[in-house]
C-alpha cells in the first residue's frame, strides 16, 4: 500500500487500541495490542505519518532508533539487590529502567498526556544480543521488570533487506505478534503531501514530467545510486534557501541530495529552463490578464514539456497566493473571537485598558507554550498562534501611543484597526480570485481544453490549499471544467471533507457592537 493508506490503517489500528469499555478499561489488553510493523525503503516518510498521527490524534509520541542501542542502553544495566527467601538473604541482579522506557513517563510528565506512540524506528536493524529481548517486547511490551505505560501503543518501522545490510530477518514468531505494513513509493500520493508542504515548483513540475524519477534505487558498477521522497523534499527547502540568499543553484547542490547522477544531471538542466520560463512568460502578466499575444502564441507553439512548465509556474503562483489568503482568515477568524471576549469584558471592566491587553497576551503566549510543549504542532496552527500574539502586541502599542487607557474607548479602537484587517483581507481575497479566473482564461484562450486543462484542474483538486480555498469562495472557470473533464465527482467528495474538517464561520464586524 502507499504512505498514505498505511496512516490509515495505522490511525485505525491506534483509535482501536485506545479503546475502553464502560468500566473505562481498554477493550483490547495490552498483551493483545499488537505493533505496528511498517517496513517499507528509505526516505518514504515512514517517521513523518507517526507524527502527523501523533498530531491528529492529540496523543503523545517518544521516538527511537534502535540502530544505535546495545542490550545495555535498551534493557537497563545490572545492579545487585538483596532479597530473602525463607529464613536466608540472597544477592539477586536485577536492571535499572530501560532508557526507553524512562523516555515514555518523561514523556507522560513534561506533556500530560497518558495515551501516546512509542516508535522504534530501524527495529529490524537491532543488534545480535538485543534480539531476544525485542521479542519480549513486542509482545509483553516490557524490557525487563519495566513496562511501557498503559495507554502507550508500539508502533515500529524497518527497510526491507535488499535496502540495508544491517537488515535481520525477523522469524514466524515475532511476525505473528506485530500488524506488518509494506509500504511502496506512491508519486501521487507524496504530491498531495508536497503541495501542502509547499514544495518547490521546480521540484514538482519535473515529477510530472519524469514521474520514474521520484523514488530510485539501484546498484550500478560504482557502487548505490538512489533517489527518495526524503531528499526532494530536503532538496527544496534548499533551493529557497538558496534562491532567497541570492546563492546559485546548480548540479553540485542538487546531487548532494539526489545521489543519482543521471537525475541529478536532468535536474539542474531541467531547473535552468524552469527559471528561464518563469522570466520568458511574465507570470504575473498571465495572471493579472495583461500578457501579450506574442507569449500566448509562443505558449501556444510550445513542446509538451514547456507547456506542463508554464503550467505548473502559474499554479505555483496561485498556490502561494490562496496559501496567504487560508493562513490569513484563519488566523482573522482565531482574532475575532477573542475580540468577542475582549467585547464583553469591555462592558463590565474596571481596569485600564492595557492592562486586560496585557493579561490576554500572557494567557494567549502561555498557551501557546502549552500547546508547543504537549503536542506537535503543525506549521499552519503555530502560525495562528503567534500570528494573535503580535496582533494583540501590536494593539496595545498603538494604544499607547495615543495615549487611549479607557476600556470601551480602548475596545473601538481595536476594533477599528481589526477592520482595516479584515478589508485588507478581502482586498487580497479579491485579487486572488481574479488571477484564479485569469489561470484558466489563458489556458482556454491558449491551450483550449486539451492536457494542459487537465493537469491545472486535476492539479488544483489535490492542491490542499487551492482545493480548501475553492471550496470557501469558488471558481465558475475551475467547476466548468471540473466537469468538462470529469473529475466533477472526485472533486465534491475532496471538497466535502475539507468542509467537514474546515468549518469556518464568516467574520462579522457587526457582532463586534
């Protein structure tokens, strides 16, 4: 199965084991919940579904590989204790606490959270004298005396053999007591990923050009040469880096992260050209309706390949844009709520001004802090958080400059800078949806509705921005051609779920009064 559908199962196979009766037991014991086993190559994102699952789920996650520990680091070390039997003292060994397992109630005190994922990543790479002992684990969840917590489910991960030496190939009774996934490469898949991830344009406009080139592994006479998800993804991150340090680009940084030479070499070619259009066909021109007819005639004479570019450099430009327009009414409507306490507050306070500002940034920072500390926090909620934060910041200094202490004062002042805010949204807003229409407008006037149709709208579908921004303020051009293409169906469903998962009340200023 692909990286996506093993979350899936994984997710399932954690909600179901977290499961407790009406007498607040778990349904299924912990000597009966079995591991995960996820064994799939190199790079595919293995470690990252734990942490997104970890997020998802609002549980807890301790991380391991194994590849480093000795029987020593894993169990614990001897120690000498004196016990009596019958009448006579006996000295007996016994082990301190697993370093592992110490890390899971450090874990339970620093966050708070009883439930989490022990995650042991490289478990088939464990050392010779550490194996039995993993037997015991997977099955008893021990290491010694030490038990994992209750509440803490073990999810491993390993690489087939063919893709590392240190691989030991686990036996019938240890795989009767582990859930084995196998996971394959999946381009597609990893591209849902990549948009919300934001990947490099250049990175993803090539993918679909050479989909073969995505995840490679092979044994030529100098040695391995591989590609994988992992390093086009650090690959990227570099490239802006590099683009925003004004550093070049060229095959010596790229083949320190695709160890393929002949990728790497059809890459740095291929990111070359993919400037070279960006500056020939004055994207923004495209985009604000104005391009010349001498660079629709020459997208439109263009080969395949420049065509799938060009394409792909006007939705990486759209994608950005609706990306700033779903981060910032987010963040506009976790804003407007707070103003709605600060509303009511307002009415009955006593104190200046400044000073219930100043209380709300410590609750909303201290908060903040909370969530950072007792749960992975994705990109886009920690953007939010700290995007209230400087608001409120903000707020109080300009009611300091004007010298305003008084609270209802104090409130329509806030309340007028937040919408200048809002207008400035729309404003934006506004301007995206009139580049959206322009996307396909060009693409009509230029290509009519043939691939290059196919791939922007197919494209913007599993775009997770672009397809949440679709679903709040629609497209006529994108639905028109939706259904043209027949695509119309899968889209409604995308779109429901994001609705469902997305639910997000309009901002009204009046409520504010």
């Amino acid at each position: 199965m692909n990286i996506k559908e093993a979350k899936e199962e994984i997710q399932r196979a954690i909600t179901s084991y977290l499961e407790k009766d009406e007498f607040g037991e778990y349904v299924i014991s912990r000597v009966r919940q079995r591991p995960v086993l996820l064994i799939g190559a190199p790079g595919i994102g293995k470690t990252a579904i734990m942490e997104q699952i970890s997020e998802e789920l609002g549980i807890g996650l301790v991380s391991y590989s194994m590849t480093h520990h000795t029987r020593q680091s894993a169990i614990g070390l001897p120690k000498i204790e004196t016990r009596t039997f019958g009448d006579k003292e006996y000295m007996v060994s016994e082990y301190t606490m697993s370093e592992i397992v110490a890390s899971v109630y450090e874990c339970i005190e620093e966050t708070g959270l009883q439930e989490g994922i022990l995650f042991l990543d490289e478990i088939n790479c464990v050392s010779e004298t550490l194996a039995p002992a993993m037997l015991q684990f997977l099955q008893y969840k021990t290491f010694g005396k030490h038990e994992v917590p209750e509440g803490w489910i073990i999810a491993t991960a390993g690489n087939p053999p063919e893709h590392n030496k240190s691989v030991r190939e686990f036996d019938i009774v240890t795989l009767d007591r582990v859930k084995k996934i196998v996971v394959e490469p999946d381009y597609e898949v990893w591209k849902e990923y990549a948009y919300k991830k934001q990947v490099h344009a250049a990175v993803t406009t090539y993918l679909e050009i050479k989909k073969n080139d995505f995840y490679r592994i092979e044994t030529t006479i100098d040695g391995m040469e591989f590609v994988t998800a992992r390093g086009w993804d650090d690959l990227s991150t570099m490239i802006k880096l590099y683009e925003k340090q004004g550093y070049t680009v060229d095959e010596r940084l790229i083949a320190q992260y695709l160890q393929h030479a002949k990728v790497a070499k059809d890459f740095a070619i291929y990111y070359d050209l993919y400037n070279k259009y960006k500056s020939d066909y004055q994207i923004s021109s495209i985009l604000d309706g104005t391009y010349s007819d001498e660079i629709a005639e020459r997208a439109k004479n263009a080969k395949f390949d420049e065509r799938l570019t060009v394409v792909g450099l006007l939705l990486e430009a759209v994608s950005q844009r609706v990306k700033e327009d779903i981060e910032t009414e987010d963040y506009i409507s976790e804003l407007h709520k707070l103003l709605l306490e600060f509303r009511e507050v307002s009415k009955v306070a006593a104190e200046t001004v400044d000073s219930i500002i100043g209380k709300y940034i410590v609750l909303r920072t201290s908060r903040y802090r909370d969530e950072k500390r007792t749960t992975i926090l994705s990109r886009e909620r920690e953007l939010i958080l700290r995007r209230v934060i400087l608001s409120l910041e903000n707020y109080r200094a300009v009611l300091r400059q004007e010298g305003i202490t008084d609270v209802k004062e104090g409130f329509e002042r806030v309340k007028a800078i937040f919408a200048e805010t809002v207008a400035d949204m729309k404003a934006h807003l506004s301007e995206t949806q009139n580049m959206l229409e322009n996307l396909f407008l060009f693409i009509e006037d230029v290509y009519g509705s043939e691939q290059e149709m196919l791939v922007a709208v197919t494209e913007m579908t599993v775009n997770y921005y672009s397809a949440k921004f679709i679903s709040r303020y629609g497209c006529d051009k994108y639905f028109e051609h939706n259904k043209e293409l027949l695509v119309y169906e899968r889209q409604q469903e995308l779109l429901s779920e994001i609705m469902l998962l997305n639910e997000n009340e309009e901002i009204n200023l009046d409520v504010l009064s």
